[in-house]
C-alpha cells in the first residue's frame, strides 16, 4: 500500500496542501490518519483525481499578483477577471506583503514580479519554496529585465516559468495551466 504525505499528494495533484485538506474534509478523497494524527493518502486514491478534468469541487484557483507597479496589478487582475475559470485574486504590492499575505491568502499560483524594492522577486520566491507549508504554490515569474541570468536566477530558485514583460495574454494563459509532467511525478 503506497501512502504520500500531504505534501506529496498535493505535488502530484498540483493543488497546495490546504487545498487537498479541504478535499479531505468534503470527503472528495480519502485520507489515513496515522498513529500520530498525521493525514497520508492512498497513491490509488491521488491516481483517481488525477483522471478527472477538472478539480473535484468548484473552488476558485487562488491567484496573488505580487508586483510594486499597481498598473501592471491591475491589469493582470483585468485579465483574469475575463477568463472562464473562477479565481479569487489577491494582489501585494512588495514582498514583505505577500509574505503578511501568505499567513492569511494561501494562493494556489504566485504572478511574482522580479525587480521590487526592499524584498526582490527573487528572494521572495526563494522563501516560498524553502518553507514546507508554502513550497506546493506554483510560482510564474515576471520581469521587464529578461536577461539569461535573471530567468535561470529565478528558475533556480524554484519558478516554474518566467514571463517578460509587458506579459504576452497567451504566454500567461499557457503558464496559469497546470504542468503536465505532475501525472509522471
């Protein structure tokens, strides 16, 4: 019987760990509780959902802009008000923002701008995927500098895409979906 930690099932089903508790409490899918109160799901179970199309409840995609341009915020808040599927969006306008922001608005995908005063893209990403509660969010970098050393910089510190800026309506289309590679993980 293979079991994946909440951590894990929530990698492979590209949701954060709050998300897959929430799932757990509906019943949507089933959890063990082990001796010490910790939740483990059934692989058979994880493999299940990850049939499916869609999420297996209607709750909205949680989106954090974080970017210290409040034209760009608000603009990509515009657009993804005009998409079809639900989103709650939060916006931060520096790093130290969304780090208050995360205690409180656990987003499933961060639009996290590079070049920012104080606390820079970079080391806000970096602080995200070095903290187990957080490292499941999914993080789209954006820069107005997309020099070879800033994409791998921030690829390195664990975004999964980097966008240039002003960002491309269908680049950002295509990076808010899910990767594919989470059914081979």
């Amino acid at each position: 019987m293979d079991l994946l930690t909440p951590a894990e099932a929530a990698k492979r089903l590209s949701v954060s760990p709050i998300t897959l508790r929430k799932w757990a409490d509906k019943g949507l899918i089933q959890a063990q509780i082990t001796l010490g109160g910790h939740r483990r799901y059934l692989l058979s179970e994880v493999e299940r959902l990850l049939q499916r199309h869609s999420p297996p409840d209607d709750s909205p995609l949680q989106v954090m802009i974080v970017d210290d341009d409040p034209f760009v915020s608000a603009l990509l808040q515009e657009i993804l008000s005009n998409l079809s599927t639900p989103m709650r969006v939060e916006i931060a306008n520096d790093g130290f923002a969304a780090g208050r922001k995360l205690t409180t608005f656990m987003p499933d995908i961060i639009l996290l701008d590079l070049m920012m005063p104080g606390l820079d893209g970079f080391e806000v990403c970096r602080r995200i995927k070095n903290d187990p509660a957080t490292a499941q969010i999914r993080v789209i970098a954006m820069t107005g500098y997309p020099t070879e050393e800033n994409i791998q910089r921030i690829l390195s510190a664990g975004a999964e895409a980097c966008l240039a800026k002003p960002v491309d309506h269908s680049a950002l289309l295509t990076a808010l979906k899910p990767p594919l590679s989470l059914s081979n993980t």
